[in-house]
C-alpha cells in the first residue's frame, strides 16, 4: 500500500517510518512524503494511480490541507484516493469543511498511531 503523508514539519517523517517499521520492512506498505500541498499535487501527478491513501494535515504553509483536499477531489477520481486530514485542533469547522469537500477520515494530532494501523487494515480488505 503507497501512501503519501503530507505535513510542513519535517519531524513528522522519522516518526511515521519508526512507528511503521514492521509493515515498511515486509513491503506492506511504502511512505512518501510532502512537505506542502503544492508538492503532494507534483507527486500525484506522476503517481496518483499508486496511492492508496493520502494523511495531510490541515494547517500548512501555502496550499493549506483542505485546498489540497479540494484538488484531489476535482482531479483524481479513478482510482480515487483514500483521503485522512489530520489536525492538531479538533475543532468542528475544520471537521465539517473536511467531510464537506469528501474526506474519508479525520485525524487529530498527536496521532494514535495504533488507531491509524487499524483504520490501514480495514483498507487492505
């Protein structure tokens, strides 16, 4: 499964690769990652018929996660991508602008990682 976690924080990618080291090393699943949303729209446009699922956090520099959100939706719908944003508030507008513009799943920071692999497994099935 390839999926591409977009956040601005640069921190974010060791943790994703420490906390999924397992899956990563049996070839379950390949991280990519992007540091804005500009630079997820680059990478979809190589890849998007391989990625699965795509974690982007709402707050970002630029394009923020909704916009990104937004483009994915208008651009990419076969294959389309499963859709998780992540926010460190969980607050409701950020929620309901999310649902609104066809998010799968919403997140919040920190991440429960033992939450998120659960949600993975249901994917896989």
């Amino acid at each position: 499964m390839k999926i591409l976690v977009v956040d601005d924080e640069a921190d974010v990618q060791p943790l994703f690769l420490q906390r999924f080291r397992k899956e990563i090393k049996s070839g379950g699943i390949e991280f990519n990652f992007a540091l804005s949303g500009e630079e997820a729209l680059h990478f979809l446009e190589d890849h998007h018929s391989q990625v699965i699922l795509i974690l982007s956090d709402i707050n970002m520099p630029g394009m923020s996660g909704l916009e990104l959100l937004r483009n994915i939706r208008q651009h990419y719908e076969k294959p389309p991508p499963v859709v998780m944003m992540i926010t460190a508030y969980g607050d409701d507008e950020n929620y309901k602008q999310s649902m609104e513009l066809g998010a799968d799943d919403f997140l919040t920071k920190p991440l429960d990682f033992s939450n998120l692999k659960d949600k993975l497994k249901h994917l896989e099935q």
